[in-house]
C-alpha cells in the first residue's frame, strides 16, 4: 500500500493534501475523483496532481514535505 498526496493548486485555491492509501497510481486516481463525485479525466483537467507517494513510513521522526516545497522560494 502507497499514500498519495494529492493537491490542487489555482491562482485563488489551494487544497491538499487530500492523502489516499491505495495499491497503485491508478486506484489512488480513481479514489481521488470517487471523493469529488467526479471522474479521473476531470479531477485531472481541474489541476489535481500528486505531490508525493510515501511507499513506507519514514525510519526517523520528520516532517515529510512534497520534493517541490523545498525547492519553494519563500
């Protein structure tokens, strides 16, 4: 089992993360648009993407941030 962090992002919204624990891509996809009453091709159209997977837990305490939120100018 592989969670996924799923966000969208807008010029006026952000949501995420949504995290579903699913077997692979795909059912994390159509787990996703099951939760938006919707289906993959839209929530995929409206800019959902995956941040991350996390196909296990980490070994030590941490916070576990997206790879592009490092890279994050703030």
């Amino acid at each position: 089992m592989t969670l996924y962090f799923f966000e969208l992002i807008t010029e006026s919204d952000f949501i995420g993360p949504v995290v579903i624990a699913a077997e692979d891509a795909d059912d994390a996809w159509r787990e996703l648009a099951r939760r938006e009453a919707s289906t993959v091709d839209r929530v995929r159209d409206a800019g959902w993407h995956v941040a991350q997977e996390l196909a296990e837990i980490p070994a030590r305490r941490g916070v576990v941030y997206p790879s592009h939120y490092r890279r994050a100018i703030l």
